[in-house]
C-alpha cells in the first residue's frame, strides 16, 4: 500500500545513478514538486548524482529558468538524458551541445512502446521506425554530441534480415525509478487524472520500473478515501505505487507550456467542459502564414483522419473551420487525443472539445499501422534524396517528437513552411505575393547534415509527399523535386531556382500559378 510523504523525504528514496523515467510532456504530467524536492536535495548533499532522465518529450516550456528539467541542469546532478524532444529545456539542449552529459534522441513512438515491452519484461522493440535516419546505428545511433559517440551505451541495434526485411531493434534501459504527477490519490494509493489533458503513459511508466524492482512516486493534489475515485477512472492502480507526495502549492501546478498556474486551467482541455470555439475568436490575418496553412487545408480529405505538427501546421485546423470543411476531418494529436481541435502555440498537445484520450504507448499502433488518412508537418530543410532534417538546425538541437514515425507511415503526407529561414520577410499585395527580404539559410540544400525523415525509405511504400512554400509548391518523388504551382509575383528564376541548391523539375509550359483566392482576403474557397 502506498505511503503518504512529504517531497523531502520521497526525493531520498531516489538513489544514485538511477535512471528515472517520466510520464510528461512539456509541463503535462510534470511532478514540479517532486523534481524541485531532488533538486533541493542534491544542492545540500550533492546526492542523488549521475540521474538519467528518460522522457518521451522534453520537460519544459522553452525558457531556461525553473520550469521543467531545467532545474536538474546542474553539474554532477544528471549523467545522461533520452528522450525525443530537447529544446523545450533549453538547458538541457546547452549540456548536451557543451558535452557535459551523454544525449540520447528517439522517435516518441519507440521510446513509448520501449516502455510497455519493457513492463512485461522484454528487453526491447523492433521496429522499422528510424531506418536510415539518424536513430539508425548505421548513421550514429540517435547519439548527440562526442562524449555519448566515445562513452555511452548503444540502444538501437541495426537487424539487416529478419524474416526477410530490415529493422531497428531499440533496447530498453533498466529503469529504477518513476515520477508521475496525478490529479487524485485513494489511500490505496490508485491514482486518476481528471485534470490532466492527456493520458501521457503513466501506467507503463509504473509497470516497467516496478518490474525491474524500482520505485514509483506520485504527486497528487488531493487524497480520497478508497472507492470515492471510480474504477474506470484509475489511471495507475495502487499495487505499482509506493510513495503519495501531496502538492504544497496546487496553484502553481502547470497544466500546459502555457498555462502555469491553477488560475490558468482550462476545464474544456479536460472534457470537463464543451466550449464554442467561434465565439469571439479572432480570423488569423491574411499573411504568408495564412497563404501556406490555405494551401495545406487544400489537401485535407473532406472526410478523413488528420495529424498536424507543430508549429505553422497549427493553424490548418482554423482554416478548415473559417472554410466551413472541418465538420467531418477527425483531428487527431501525437499525444493521444482524438477530436475537438488542437489548441494552438503552447497549449500544444491539447485539444479543445477532446472525444478520447488514448495513452500515447498504444496511440502510436495507429499511426505505425499506417491508419492515418494525412499527416501535415513543419518544412525545415530537405536534401536532393528527399531526406529531411528536423533536429539539428544551425548548429541547435531541437527534436523530432512523433515526426519520424507518423511521417513515415501517414498515407498521404504535406509539408509546410518558408522557402528560406532566418530573416525571410514578404507581404502579401494587390493578390500577389512580395518577398521583401531572403532569408539567410536555404532550405532546398544538396545534403542534410543529420536525417530525421529518410527520402528513399519513405518511396519503397509511398509515390510521393508535398512541399507547400509561400511561393511555391514542390511534389517530391523518388525521381526528383516537381515545381508544380509557383505564387503570382514570384521570379521564377531569381526567387525560386537561385534560392535552392536542388534542381527542380519543370513541368512542360512551366509551374502553374497558385491559387490567387490564396492571397485574397474573402477570395478562399474550399471546393
């Protein structure tokens, strides 16, 4: 049965060495308290030293101050970090490009089902998520700086034949300890969520500590008596849970990146409440973020399963919404949660109006089954094989989320962003597109220096995936780079050839024009 302690005594029980396993998300799922308590701990007894922090995605919320890991980013405290998102703790980004500790980089799906094979014991997955990429020990292993490459462990294994195909076989570490950050605990210590805003792998989290003989802690807000929390709603049942940490300061508990205190909290991000989204909300104004998400919703079935990436591919859902033509498109999250619409920025992750919530270890089945109808993701750079890097951007580590898996197995899949990055600004005038400056990098380059999306993995099951620019439109295949459609006021020659370093097949009569509705104020229409 579980034990009720304080964060002081629970942080004590954590030894050195360990290797500790979250069940997060940004600041969803993050024990705040329980992290703060180890800190506090190490700073007066420099114990416990040598943590490695396993994590699906990073903890934090993109600033380097107390949020998130950032408070473990201390000398002696961490050893080794995993997981397959780093810069929403800039901090730990800094150790890792300093060489201070070893990291570590996997797709959010194997390191999700790593955790549920490792609960029933096994010593790790195959999977066909990562081939030719990065991840792949072939091209470096998932290890990010020269300390991991010359002293760290190797967790993916390379297997060229297995009943006549190739996989990775990515190996699951022993894990010792788990914090997990819940809304109720019984005094069987069985924990439920009601306030979380997705279900973020709690209980394999549990299960695959307590089978290598760990320990589980639990930050709650509130205690009940046994039975007052309904069966159906135990996220972790009691038996994997050892110590219950009750939170001094629930009002500083965050529920996103964006909502940091009680205060904050969004009952319609819960299912708790069904709100009206077109109440009050603001029209996105005609810029080239609206041209490019116009141009993407252009491609969303009228009658399908979508995913949206982060960052620009956020606004795609608004732009279905001002069209009239998201009625019947199911919004589905990397998360875990199926319907409603994405909240937008750094609410990510959560959706308003939520239909379910999956746990994101099982969620990943239905994208590695190739169930997703379209997949829309962030453009940052892709090489002359069709290869893409999303993870190692101007000499800073990022991450790669659930991209490597849903982009490799979506049927249909867009791309979406600026032609060039750093500095590009344009307008949008008299319906046509006007580039007031180039940006400083290209984005169409000869060769990516890391590959986060493998080209010529990706055409052995597909014919072909969408680039959507400003101002142009690029359909990659296995036989070249397609100049379909090029914007109205765009040079041809000096704002599309010249700004990249693939030569492009040019269409017989040349690139279409875009739409020019695109570029208009109430010219879009979705047929």
């Amino acid at each position: 049965m579980a034990k009720i302690v304080s964060a002081e005594e629970a942080a004590k029980h954590i030894k050195d060495g360990s290797i500790v396993i979250f069940a997060a998300d940004g600041m969803v799922g993050y024990p705040n308290e329980l992290v703060d308590a180890v800190r506090f701990r190490y700073d007066k007894e420099k114990h416990p030293a040598g943590i490695t922090s396993f994590r699906s995605t990073g903890m934090g919320n993109f600033t380097m101050d107390h949020y998130g890991e950032e408070q473990w980013c201390v000398d002696g405290l961490l050893t080794r970090s995993i997981s397959a998102y780093v810069s929403v703790a800039p901090g730990m980004g800094k150790l890792i490009e300093e060489n201070k500790i070893q990291g570590y980089m996997f797709p959010l799906g194997p390191l999700m089902q790593v955790t549920n094979d490792a609960a029933r014991g096994m010593p790790g997955i195959l999977t066909k998520v990562g081939l030719g990429t990065f991840m792949d020990p072939r091209y470096g292993g998932g290890k990010l700086n020269k300390l991991t490459e010359e002293e760290g462990e190797d967790f993916v294994k390379y297997i060229p034949d297995f009943e006549g195909e190739e996989y990775l076989w990515y190996k699951a570490p022993k894990f010792n300890v788990c914090l997990l950050r819940a809304t109720t605990a019984d005094a069987h210590g069985n924990l439920s969520c009601e306030k979380e805003i997705q279900r973020p792998g709690m209980l394999p989290a549990a299960q695959a500590v307590k089978t290598n003989g760990g320990i589980v802690i639990a930050q709650v807000e509130r205690i009940a008596s046994v039975h007052e929390i309904h069966p159906r709603m135990v996220e972790v049942p009691g038996i994997y849970v050892d110590y219950v940490v009750v939170e001094e300061h629930p009002e500083d508990v965050p529920q996103t990146m964006a909502r940091l205190h009680s205060e904050d909290f969004n009952p319609a991000f819960t299912g708790q409440e069904i709100v009206s989204l077109k109440k009050n909300k603001e029209v996105m104004p005609l810029n080239i973020q609206k041209v490019i998400a116009r141009r993407a919703a252009l491609e969303v079935p009228e009658v399908c399963n979508a995913n949206f990436g982060l960052g620009m591919p956020q606004n795609v859902p608004s732009i279905l919404e001002e069209a009239g033509k998201d009625k019947n498109v199911t919004m589905i999250s990397e998360t875990g949660v199926i319907g409603g619409v994405p909240a937008q920025g750094r609410d990510f992750g959560a959706h308003y109006n939520p239909e379910a919530f999956v746990d994101r270890g099982w969620h990943f089945q239905y994208f590695d089954g190739g169930n997703l109808d379209i997949g829309i993701f962030g453009f940052s750079e892709v090489d002359s094989t069709g290869s893409m890097n999303t993870s190692h951007l101007n000499g800073k580590l990022t991450g790669i989320g659930g991209f490597t898996d849903i982009s490799s197995s979506a049927k249909k899949v867009v791309f979406m962003g600026t032609f060039t990055a750093r500095g590009f600004k344009a307008e949008i005038k008299d319906k046509k597109l006007n580039i007031l400056s180039e940006g400083h990098y290209k984005k169409f380059i000869d060769k990516c220096a890391k590959v986060s999306f493998n080209g010529p993995q990706f055409f052995k099951t597909h014919d072909s995936y969408l680039i959507i620019t400003e101002r142009a439109v690029v359909r990659v295949t296995k036989d070249g780079f397609i100049l379909e459609e090029i914007a109205p006021g765009v040079d041809l020659q000096t704002q599309v050839l010249d700004m990249s370093d693939i030569e492009f097949i040019i269409p017989e009569g040349g690139p279409k024009l875009m739409d020019v509705g695109l570029f208009t104020e109430d010219g879009f229409v979705i047929e």
